[in-house]
C-alpha cells in the first residue's frame, strides 16, 4: 500500500466524521406517527367479507327504497301551467307585448280533485327556467337594511335597485324587484270560497332575524322600471311572507316556492274553480309558470327519486353479490396464507 494514501483517521472519506448525520439535516426525527406505523385496521377483504357487505346493503336499501316510493305515491298533487292559456289567443303572438300592457289580465281556470286531498294542501307556484341562482342576482339584496331601520341606506350591491333619485329603495335588490305577483283566488263548484292561509309560510328563523319588525318598504317599484309586485308599506317586513318566501332564492332554475295552504278537504271529483291574476312575465326569457295543489306524507312532498335511488343502490348491491357467489363456487381462487403479510410477520418493527 502507498505510504501516501490518505487514511481513514484522516477525516477522509471512510472517516467517522463522514458518516455522522451532519447537525443542519433536514431529515426529520424517527418516530412512528411520521412513517406511519402506528397500529391502523387492516382488514383483508375475503370473498365471504365482500359478499356478506354486499347482501347486508341490499337488505337494507331494498326495504327503504319500496317504504319511500309508496310514501310518495300516496302523495296527491294538481299540477296545472297556465303561461298560454291565461293569454288571449289574438295576443299569442306577442305574449310579452300583453304581458307589459295595461289589458285585464284575469284568467279563470278549473281544476278537478283526482283523489281525495286531506289538508293541509299546501299551495305553491312553480316557475321553470328561472336562474335564481345567477351570481349577479343573488348578491343583488342588503341583508342589514332588511334587518334594521337604522340601516336603511345600506344599499350595498343592490344597483341598480338600490335608490330613486337620493332615496333609498327598501327593499333594495334584484331579488326584492323581481317578486313573484301572479295571484289566485279559489272557489268551489258550488261557488263557495276556499279560503288560503297565507300565514306561517316562511321560516320562521328568517321572520325574526333576517327581516325587521321595524324594517318597511319605501320607494318600492317607484322607479321607471317596475318588476314584480307591490308591498304593503304599513307592514313591515317580517309580516310580509309573500316577499321573505321569494327572497330565499333557490338553487335549480326550476323551483317552487310556496303561496299558502288550503285548510279544508278536497274530496275526489271535486271542481275548483280558480281566478287567477296573469301579471308575472316570464315570456321575456321563455319561462314557465305552473300552479301546483300538493298534500304531504311524513316523507315530505311527491319525490319518487329518493325511492328510486334506494332501489338502484340495494339492487346493484344484490346484483353483484350473486355474481361474487357464483364467479366464487364456479371458479374459486385460493387465497394466500395472511402470516406472510408484513405487518403480520413483523407486527412492532420499523
């Protein structure tokens, strides 16, 4: 060996110093939470596991979904749209020119009961093709001048509703502009009235916090531009249900948004006539206006998709759980023996 070659104890590259984990290592410290090596589940899924979850599903979806497809089949629901029929046929033409005219704009539409209605039958209006949801209308509305009167001229994003002349527009907003003023009256084949509560079809967490006791409309639809409906200014806003139901903007471009409740029976075979006031234009953007009498169950109103999609779920839960069993009996596959696995053999190691 040359008598020059550098040795070990020299601080080459074989010396102890080189080997030493240097002091500014950004290595972390051992620990098992950092090498993720504390103890954890780990089932092996055996084919008898993954065919008994399967059967065990499908025994439960099955049952839910049939329960929740007669719930709703037992709910009774009048869908009628009026949009063409409520406009005179000369005028059909020019639907938005009628709708923006000042031409009566009453429509009588008769309605008959399919099967027996108990109430309370709940009163809605649907409109199709409405985007509530767009960016631009949802944030047109000031949730702190609908709460105080201090903050009336909180105008926030509401332009261009926001003001007539220096005024403030309370409400101000889009979505106040827009209200929904189609109305319906409803009577009896035998000509008497069917009264609709319109009480009590708001939450009632936006009546007393979102909208003021002492909050009440000024300068509402008195610009050159008028929307929706009118509202009453000697009420203030959390009395008026018609306006705190619209403001809770939906998130489908079809909806439905409740009107009132009926609190009489309605018995199968019953005519009701309905005087129905045309006033919304919902022909500038091609929209639907729809008039629905609903009952409920305890599931809620007439939805066959939670059904459905329990039935789907369990039955292809059961479909594949007979296609394990039999591909298991026609052709099975011996498993490997599980003390080979690595944290069998080495349950506490590194």
């Amino acid at each position: 060996m040359n008598s020059n070659t550098p040795s070990s104890s020299a601080g080459g590259p074989g010396s102890a110093d080189a080997t030493a984990p240097r002091r500014n290592s950004k290595r972390p410290k051992y620990s098992r939470f950092t090498q993720q090596e504390l103890p954890a589940c780990k089932p092996i899924l055996t084919p008898k596991w993954v065919i008994s979850t399967f059967l065990l599903v499908s025994f439960i979806f099955i049952p839910i979904g049939i329960v929740s497809l007669f719930a709703s089949r037992d709910v009774v629901e009048i869908v009628h749209g009026y949009e063409t029929e409520c406009i005179p046929s000369g005028s059909r033409n020019d639907k938005v020119g009628f709708i923006q005219s000042d031409q009566d704009k009453t429509c009588i539409r008769t309605l008959t009961v399919p099967k027996d209605m108990s109430q309370p039958i709940y009163v809605y209006y649907q409109l199709d093709n409405f985007y509530q949801n767009h960016r631009r209308y949802v944030r047109s509305r000031s949730d702190q001048q609908l709460r105080s009167p201090e903050n009336a001229r909180e105008t926030g994003s509401c332009s261009p509703e926001d003001t007539v002349g220096d005024t403030a527009i309370v409400p101000c907003g889009l979505i106040a502009w827009s209200l929904f003023n189609d109305t319906y009256h409803f009577t009896s084949n035998n000509g008497g009235q069917i009264p609709i509560n319109k009480r009590g079809i708001s939450w009632q967490s936006d009546r007393e916090r979102k909208f003021g006791r002492n909050v009440y409309p000024s300068n509402f639809q008195n610009g050159t531009l008028i929307g929706g409906a009118r509202l009453n200014e000697s009420i203030p806003l959390s009395e008026q249900e018609d306006l705190i139901v619209w403001m809770r903007t939906a998130a489908l471009p079809t909806f439905r948004k409740l009107y009132g409740k009926i609190e009489v029976n309605l018995r199968q075979g019953d005519v009701i006539n309905v005087t129905l006031q045309n006033n919304y234009n919902t022909y500038s953007f091609n929209g639907r206006k729809k008039l629905v009498l609903s009952t409920t169950s305890w599931l809620g109103g007439k939805n066959d998709f939670v059904g459905i999609a329990y039935l789907t779920v369990g039955g292809l839960c059961f479909f594949l759980a007979i296609v394990f069993v039999l591909i298991y009996l026609i052709k099975p596959r011996q498993l490997g023996d599980p003390s080979y696995l690595s944290w069998n053999r080495n349950p506490g190691g590194h």
